[in-house]
C-alpha cells in the first residue's frame, strides 16, 4: 500500500464513525457507518435496512472521517480528516473483527432492529489533510 493510503489509514484506526459517498440510481448520497482497521484493512459496519450497502458493494465509494471535534489545539496529533477512494465489497467479518467493532446498536430510526452489514473498503487512493488550529 503506498505511503499515502498508509498513513491515511493509520489515521482512520484512531476514530470509530466516518461517513461513505456512493452514487444511488446517479443520486449522490452520505450515510454514516461504523469502522474498523484490521490488517490494514478497512471494514465498514452499516443497517442493512436502510439498503445503502447495495449501493457500495461491486462500486466505488469514497469514505471518510476525522478528528475535528476531537482534537484539542495544544495536541501533538493535531487536527486531520481522511479520505480514502476504492473499491467496496461485502464480507463476513472474523470473530476477532467482530470483537474490535463492538456490540451493534440494538434499533435504529426510533425502534427499527438493527441488522449489520459489512463492508471491505480497498483503498486505491487516499488524501490526508493536515488542518492545524481551525
């Protein structure tokens, strides 16, 4: 993986949330998602109810997230936001996966049962954007 997407995904294991872009019947649309970085590998956590996971998987999708209201100015880490671009594809995620994302809401949109999805996000390109003090 080239030092860009490295880093940008080194970046994206110190958050849990971020949002994918994807293009639905050539509508462009955000959704938020639940991730993990495992092996260099970027896995995404989505409601299969709401269906955006079909908009993803076979496609590519642009994902990102950052630390903008996190960090703190005096912070040697500083303030930063990913965005990484590749392919998407749906996978069953280990055991040991399952363990780092964490226990799944349990509804969603005011009492809808949540059913996970999960999703494989091969970067082919990345950018990192350094922001300093906003």
């Amino acid at each position: 993986m080239p030092t860009d997407e490295r880093r940008a995904v080194d970046l994206l294991a110190r958050t849990e949330y971020g949002r994918v872009a994807a293009s639905l019947r050539a509508m462009p649309f955000l959704a938020c998602a639940r991730h993990i970085v495992a092996d260099g590998r970027l896995l995404l956590r989505m409601h299969r109810g709401h269906g955006h996971h079909r908009a993803c998987v076979g496609h590519v999708v642009a994902y990102g997230s950052d630390n903008l209201n996190r960090a703190r100015p005096d912070s040697a880490e500083g303030r930063w936001s990913v965005e990484v671009v590749g392919t998407c594809a749906a996978v069953e995620p280990t055991a040991a996966e399952l363990e780092l994302f964490g226990p799944a809401p349990r509804s969603v949109d005011g009492g809808v049962p949540y059913d996970p999805v999960y999703l494989r996000v091969i970067p082919q390109f990345a950018t990192v954007h350094d922001h300093g003090a906003i």
